[in-house]
C-alpha cells in the first residue's frame, strides 16, 4: 500500500525549517571543535620563572630561553 495524499512540495516546504536547523547546529559544532583545536596547540608556555619544574620526573631543570 502506498500512503494516501502524498505531496512532494508540501513536505519539502514543511521540512526546510528543521532541516536548516540541523545544518546550523553542526555547523556550530564543527566552529567549537575547531576553536578547541586552536587553543590547544596555540597555547602559551609558563615565562619568567628562572628554573622550571619537569612535569614528568618533578625535577628542577633550567628554563630553555635564559
């Protein structure tokens, strides 16, 4: 059985709305990830500190630009 009173251009025009929606939420999705992307390789280093701490062993090791 085929469904009664189909419509091509109504439903087009009933769905566009949402449709537009969807597209603006992905796209919004896809502008944060890529912010967060930017922030964390264009993050800064600590400065002005003469030693610095070694996050991984915790030991005391001069600071690279002095």
């Amino acid at each position: 059985m085929s469904a009664p009173k189909t419509d091509m251009y109504k439903q087009e025009n009933q769905q566009r709305g949402p449709m537009r929606g969807m597209v603006f939420v992905v796209g919004f999705a896809l502008s944060l990830v890529s912010l967060m992307i930017w922030l964390s390789r264009n993050g800064s280093t600590p400065e002005g500190a003469e030693t610095q701490i070694d996050g991984r062993t915790g030991a005391e090791a001069p600071a690279e630009g002095n």
